[in-house]
C-alpha cells in the first residue's frame, strides 16, 4: 500500500474531507514518507496532516549550534539558583527548587513542539541522603582519607560512639565473618567480593556501633562509596584507603588493641521526583530508538555539565526533530536521581512489561558532554559482554569521529551512568561522554587539546560546574553526534540487530562485573 493509500483511508475513517485540506500546497507534501501503523483516530489525524519531510542526519546536525547551547546552560544557571534559599548555593539536586525548575523548564519546552511529541511523566520514590558532619579518630589518629560513604545513616544518636576496632574476617561478606567481640564496637572491613551495604548490614547485624571499609589497594586514594538501597541494618560507615588502614591493622593482627572514636550526623530520606519522557507522535512505536540524559544535579552545585549538557543537548535535538518526519519511533528520557544511584532509569527500566522493554531497540546514554579539558571519549560496549546491537551504535560513533578528523578514545563501560539499567535488562546500549574526575594522559593532550595532568572536568560534583565549565565546541560536537545517532535509527535500523532473546544471559554476566552503580562505588 503505497503512503497516498494509508493516507486517504485515514481521512475517510476519521470523516475529514480532502477538500478541507490546504490547496496550495502539491499533494505530495500531504504524503507522510511511511505510516503503515498510522491510527486513523481524530488525534492522529492533525500530525498526519502536517507535511514534515523525512529526518536525515546532515539536515538535522544542521540545526545545532554553539549558541543554543550557551543559551540553554544559561537558563538552567538561572533555574539552578532557585534552590539558594535551601542550599545556598545553585544546584539542582533531586528534591531542590533547582531540580523542580529544571523538570518544569524540559516539560514546558516540550510542550511548545506542537503534536511531535507524545509527553508523560513518571514519579517515583528516591532516597536522598545527607552527610552533615563526620568524624573518624582511630586510636590517636585523624586519618587523612575518611570518607562518608554515600546514604550512610549516622552514629546513634547522632553523637560520637567509641570502642575497639575489630578486624573482620575475609572480605565481611558472611556473618560467620564477624566475631563475637564486634558487639558494641567498630568493624574494620576489607573491600571486595561483595556490595559496601551487604558489609555494613551484617556488622550492624554483629551489633557493631560503626563500620570502616579499607581499600584493598595499596595506595592513598580516597574510598568514595555508596550503601546502594538503604537497609535497617545499616550502621555508619566510612571509607579508608589502604595505606592509611595497614599500619593499624598490623597492630592488631599482633594482639595490640586500637580503638577509635566514630561520630556521623547524617540523614536518608525518601522523596518523590520524576522521569519525563517524550515521545514522537510519528515513526513505529514498536521499534523506538530511545537516549537519555539526567536532569538532576549533586547537592554541592549546579550541574552545567553534568549533566545540564547531556539534558539540554537531547532538548535541542528534540526541538528540531520536531520539524522531521521518522520512520522510527524516538524516545527521549530526561531521568532522575541519578546521582543517588541512578535511581530514575533504573525505575523506568525495571516498570517495562517484556513486551514494552522489546519495543525498545537501543538505548544511547548522553551524560557529560562538554568537559572543560575534554576527550572525546566512547564507551567501550561489546557484543560479546553487552546485548547485541551495542558493539553496532559503539561503531556508529567511531565512525562519526573519523569521518571528522576527530580523535576518540574508548573508556570503560562500568555502570556508571544510565544505560546500566539498560543494558542489565537486556537492551543494547552505549553512548558517548568527555570525562569526568578522571585524569588527562599526554597522549590525550596530543589528540584533544587541553592539560594533561589534569581532571577531564576540575569542577566534576562542585559548586564550579557552572556556565563557564563546559567547552562550547566539544559540546556542539557532541550534540551534533547525538543528532546523527537520533536521525540515522530513527530514519532507519535496517541491519541493526533484532533484539536478542540472550541478551538477558550477557546481561546477568555484565552485571556481576561492574565496581559502579552511578558515580559511586558499590563494591
Ligand atoms: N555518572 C557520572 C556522574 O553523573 C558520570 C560519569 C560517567 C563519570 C562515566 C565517569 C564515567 O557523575
Ligand atoms: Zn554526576
Ligand atoms: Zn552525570
């Protein structure tokens, strides 16, 4: 059945004359470029009507420029400053004025795209710690790499607790790990094997009053982890690195006692925040080609590039893919909470039917595109460790950038941002991103410019992530690679791997491996 054909069927079922259509313009225009799916509803009807050619990936990436961009980062500046009353500084942490202005700004943007776009909101529940103050003194020591691990609760009471620090045995991931004396006093754990909030459940089970997780890498780094899903069971935990934790647990391992004092004041609680999703009116709905960003920020600042970048770079691209026809549906999500353990993509993913998640071809993870000292970087997704598919969109990047002359590298694809969720159940993914804490090689200063030396972003989580920490011309790059990854599946997946029914095995090996969930650490 050729367009025309689907067309003139539509009208006649929904009892719109053809005359009533505008003359002028050749019938041609009125012809969408393929809609077998179409419904022949009074709804459907208006976008059919509407000539829109069809999405092609130059014309798109056309549409991008430096200044939409500079433009975007700057209202989110403006929104983020909401939350000054509460924090006192810009941010748009979930649950902030900041966070509410952004899900209002991308909802009301969105809805001023006419009928491209098919709108919805999800809400859901999300734990939201707060670290107030910490404190850790082991025998007369400050150590200089104590961390708060992320939804930790605080010391009883809020107030110091003292005891001995006890050495659990292995790695702490069995009670039988924990001897008898922890009772009332602090656990002193290994890292590995098993999650940070499995260790800390079973010393609190012990009846320990705190727990210590020391690195199991000798070096000075800093532990930066997170409790994943609060438990009951829960005591205060911190981190250690390993060389500041060796010399005492040589003490102890010679039968000398060392005690320590533990003070947190902290909080988790739970709030409601939400998922938006769009989309396209147009394309078959039962092959999308869907992309995320986060819309939310950490508490300590207002997230320019993390990920306002990602955010407002997939609202560009939706602003002017409404103009297009697409033979595929696109989905965009602007999730949250995802600097407390990617909670809202992990949430959409885990509320899809089988035969919603099926519908779903790729997933492309946009979250930090414009790092002040930038790499183009890639993830690195395989078929063979990732569902089918992923390997295909990682090529579809490696190819843009050679195309341009552009240098990329390949980084690792651990479950620190959005598409875990994904890619767990099943969905390929991938995605593309310009660094973070991470530290810039020589090598990397010769193929992208910028300071070796240094952190890919020196205002990664602060109050600096601001209008001025993202590179305009990086950012612009990026977005105009988004735009070719939209237009290319959505204009056509032939070739693209049908869903995988494996997928779901590579998805379970995928998942014993990671170290991440989010930004932090979980194991
Ligand atoms: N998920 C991290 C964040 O939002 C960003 C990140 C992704 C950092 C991948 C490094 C590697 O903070
Ligand atoms: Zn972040
Ligand atoms: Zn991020």
């Amino acid at each position: 059945m050729s367009g025309r054909a689907v067309l003139a069927t539509s009208l006649a079922l929904s009892g719109v004359s053809a005359l009533q259509l505008p003359v002028q313009l050749p019938l041609q225009q009125f012809v969408p470029s393929k809609l077998p799916w179409s419904s022949s509803s009074d709804s459907g009807v208006d976008s059919e009507l509407i000539a829109k050619p069809l999405v092609d990936s130059e014309t798109l990436q056309k549409h991008i420029t430096s200044d939409a961009l500079k433009a975007r980062a700057k209202d989110l500046y403006e929104i983020a400053k909401k939350s000054e009353d509460e924090y006192n500084h810009p941010t748009r942490v979930i649950g902030s004025e900041g966070h509410l202005g952004t899900l209002e700004y991308i909802w009301d943007q969105l809805s001023q795209l006419g009928d491209a776009y098919t709108l919805s909101k999800q809400g859901f529940p999300a734990v939201m710690g707060n670290v107030l103050e910490s404190r850790l003194v082991i025998g007369d020591k400050v150590p200089n790499t104590a961390t708060a691990f992320a939804l930790t609760p605080a010391t009883k009471n809020k107030q110091p607790v003292h005891g001995d620090v006890i050495l659990v045995k292995n790695q702490g991931c069995d009670a039988a790990d924990y001897p008898t004396e922890i009772e009332g006093n602090i656990a002193f754990i290994k890292r590995g094997t098993c999650a940070f909030g499995t260790k800390s459940a079973l010393a609190g089970k012990a009846g320990a009053v705190a727990a210590v997780v020391y690195n199991n890498e000798d070096n000075d780094d800093e532990l930066h982890g997170t409790m994943g899903t609060p438990s009951p069971d829960h005591v205060a935990t911190f981190g250690l690195s390993g060389n500041e934790a060796a010399p005492f647990i040589k003490k102890i391992e010679s039968g000398e006692k060392v005690d320590a004092i533990a003070y947190m004041d902290a909080m988790v609680e739970s709030i409601k925040t939400t998922n938006i999703v769009a989309q396209t009116t147009r394309g078959d709905p039962e092959n999308c080609v869907m992309l995320g960003a986060h819309s939310d920020s950490v508490p300590e600042g207002p997230g320019i590039n993390d990920d306002g970048s990602g955010s407002m770079s997939l609202l560009e691209v939706a602003t002017h893919l409404a103009k297009y026809d697409v033979n595929n549906c696109v989905r965009f999500a602007w999730v949250s909470g995802e600097e407390e353990g990617l909670l809202g993509s992990d949430y959409y993913v885990s509320s899809l039917s089988p035969e919603e998640n099926s519908k779903i071809r790729l997933f492309m993870d946009y979250d930090m595109m414009g790092s002040p000292n930038y790499a183009y970087q890639i993830y690195n997704a395989t078929n063979e460790e990732n569902p089918v598919g992923s390997a295909e969109l990682k090529e579809l990047y490696i190819e843009w950038y050679e195309k341009h002359g552009l240098n990329y590298t390949l980084i690792p694809f651990d479950g620190r941002s959005d598409y875990d969720g994904f890619i767990r159940n099943g969905i390929p993914g991938g995605g593309i991103a310009t660094g973070a804490e991470g530290v810039k090689t020589k090598e990397e200063e010769a193929m992208f410019g910028g300071k070796a030396g240094e952190w890919y972003d020196h205002c990664y989580h602060q109050l600096c992530d601001d209008t001025t920490n993202v590179d305009l011309e990086a950012w612009e790059i990026n977005t105009k690679l988004i735009a070719h990854s939209v237009a290319t599946y959505a204009h056509s997946l032939d070739g693209f791997p049908k869903r995988d029914v494996d997928a779901t095995i590579k998805a379970e090996s995928y998942g014993s491996q990671v170290k991440y969930h989010g930004s932090k650490l979980v194991l």
